[in-house]
C-alpha cells in the first residue's frame, strides 16, 4: 500500500500549555491555562469573522444582503465583542482593558487575571485584505485585589503572558509566558493551533527598517539622522530595505522572523507617539525580549520598566533585533 507521510504526535496549544504548566509551574492551579483557552477561543472566532467579512462586504456592495437596512457591525466591533464575552465566560478575568472601552471593564465573579487587549489591530487595513491581528497582555491581579485599574497600572515587566494573533494567509499566534517565545499556526480543518515555531529567536541584525516615513517632516533631529544613515550603503556595499506594512501585528511578525527594527517614535505631532503602552508596547516588548531583541523608548529606556498613568497611555517605541536597537541607541542624544 502507498505510504502516507503524516505527523501523528503534533502539539497542539492545548497540549502545549499543559505539558508547559507541568515543567515550569507543577503548582500551578491551571487557571492560567484555562484562560488561554477561552482566549484561542476568541482567536479562532475573530479569524473566523474575517475570513467572511470580505464576502460578507461584497454581497453587500451588491445589494442582496443587508437590504433590511441593518447597519453591519464593523470587524472592530465584532472583534471587541467577542473578546470580551469569551473573557467574561471563561471566570479567569476579573479586569479588562480593550482599545475599544474607553473605561476598564470589572467582571463579576471571582477571576484572577487582568487583560489587556486590541481585539483588532490595524483595522483600517482590514477593506484591502492586508493582515490584521488581535494583541494582548495578562497581568495577575494584585495580591488581595477585588479588580481595579492598579491591577494594570504596573510595570510591564509584572506580565505573566503577552502575545498576538495575526489573521494572515493563515492565522498565527506568537505567545510568551516568560520562558521563551513559540509560535502556532491555526489549522483551520483541525480547528486547533499547531506549534509551528519552537522558541523562536530574532537574528540579531537584519538590515530591514520599519516606520512611517510619511511623519519624518515632524520627526526629532536625531530620528531623522539615523533613518538618512539607513539609506546610505552600508559596510556591505547595499542600504537597508524598507518594509512598512501599517499593521503593527504584521511588521512585528516580520520583524521578530526576519529581524530588523520597528519604530513608531514620538514626532511634534504626536508628542507621546501612537502606539499605546498597556495592549501595544507591552505584549509586543515581552515578546521581542523573550525572543532575544530589545524594546525601548525614544528616550532609549527599557519599555517593560515604564508604568502607565492612564490605561490608554501611549509611547514612542523602537523594537527588534538587539544589535539593531544597539545601533539606533548611539543616536539618541
Ligand atoms: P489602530 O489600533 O487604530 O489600528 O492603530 C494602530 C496601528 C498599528 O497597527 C500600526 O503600526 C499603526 O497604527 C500605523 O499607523 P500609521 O498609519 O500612522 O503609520
Ligand atoms: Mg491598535
């Protein structure tokens, strides 16, 4: 008979979480563990959603859906409300920080964990089909806490777990919970994520850079003197390439595969840059580090080690391979 070449043994997240808590925390109560779960659950769901929306759309450009004058929901929305009820329903979150709720949402019931999300980043890139991605951090709440906005106050380096899912050509989730970085891929016939990229390490340089150009009129001096220097041949004879998406979730995963650096900094336009501290800067810091990079501020300071006063706080923010980030260091004045 013909020999089929299948793999028999795969690791699925579930698996994969679970042999994780045994070696790394065998005292662990497994409610860490259970609040992942609900949170592939929203994974699954929001690439499930996106995956229509394009079809959706069409037939309603063409009139035959929709014609009862129902307003649709936009994918942020949807993806919001998804977030939120599978985290209401899996009774591990207590406290949740959405980029969507302008206020912080308390649950009822006795959960332990806060999360903070951007169910779908880069949505305006969602009509032309371009990747978006849902990003999120997990602090334990605070020793005795009911729940409040101290729960996620705090330093970024206090994160348990942080990580994103990016709905591409295939949906890939890239997860830390401090020991390294592994990287699942959604095998949409399965219905489970498969790991795909044991702990994944960032090379340390690439000659890739990643940033809104558009904005360099408004930039500091010294943004503007290292992007120039980019552009001139480099010890190898050839300038960096540029590569800008307009997805966090895609040029960070391009990023942290490839290597090269990521920035969106501070300019006189935007004083404190765009990217938001507690469901942008955070989950994607911890993920560079735990992948061997670097994330830090214009200021040059560790963007794990900032507190956020408020929970929609944003930072400028340059990210990637470590001796890329060394690199753009000895610019800043
Ligand atoms: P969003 O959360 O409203 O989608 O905005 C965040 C997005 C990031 O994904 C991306 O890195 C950035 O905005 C792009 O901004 P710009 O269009 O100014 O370059
Ligand atoms: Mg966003």
């Amino acid at each position: 008979a013909k020999q089929m070449n299948v793999e028999t043994d795969i690791i699925t997240l579930t698996r994969f979480i679970l042999e994780e808590q045994q070696h790394v925390a065998p005292s662990a109560t497994g409610e860490l563990s259970l609040l992942l779960n609900s949170l592939q659950f929203a994974f699954k769901f929001i690439a499930h959603n996106i995956r229509r929306a394009e079809l959706v759309n069409l037939i309603g450009v063409s009139g035959t859906a929709n014609a009862t004058g129902d307003t649709q929901k936009k994918l942020d929305v949807i993806g919001d409300e998804i977030f939120i009820n599978a985290m209401r329903s899996s009774n591990n979150v207590k406290v949740l920080v959405s980029e969507e709720q302008e206020d912080l949402i308390i649950f009822e019931g006795g959960g332990k964990y806060a999360v903070c999300t951007d169910p779908i980043d880069g949505s305006s890139n969602i009509d032309a089909g371009v990747s978006v991605g849902t990003i999120f951090g997990i602090y334990r709440l605070k020793e005795g806490s009911k729940g409040s906005i101290n729960d996620v106050l705090r330093k970024g380096t206090e994160m348990v777990c942080a990580g994103y899912t990016m709905y591409g050509a295939s949906a890939h989730l890239m997860l830390t919970t401090g020991y390294g970085v592994n990287g699942f891929t959604l095998d949409t016939q399965l219905g489970e994520f498969i790991l795909t990229q044991p702990n994944l390490k960032i090379p340390n340089t690439r000659s890739i850079y990643s940033v809104n150009e558009g904005n360099s009129f408004y930039w500091p001096d010294y943004v503007k003197k290292y992007i120039e220097d980019l552009k001139k041949p480099q010890d190898n004879g050839k300038p960096y390439s540029a590569r800008y998406v307009g997805s966090m979730v895609a040029d960070i995963h391009r990023t942290l595969l490839y290597g090269g650096i990521f920035s969106y900094p501070a300019d006189t336009k935007s004083k404190n840059g765009k990217l938001r501290i507690l469901y942008e800067c955070f989950p994607m810091a911890m993920l560079m580090e735990q992948a061997g990079g670097r994330a830090i501020n214009d200021k040059g300071e560790r963007i794990l080690d900032m507190i956020p006063k408020g929970i929609h706080d944003k930072s400028g923010i340059w990210l990637g391979s470590k001796g890329e980030i060394e690199k753009f260091v000895t610019y800043i004045k």
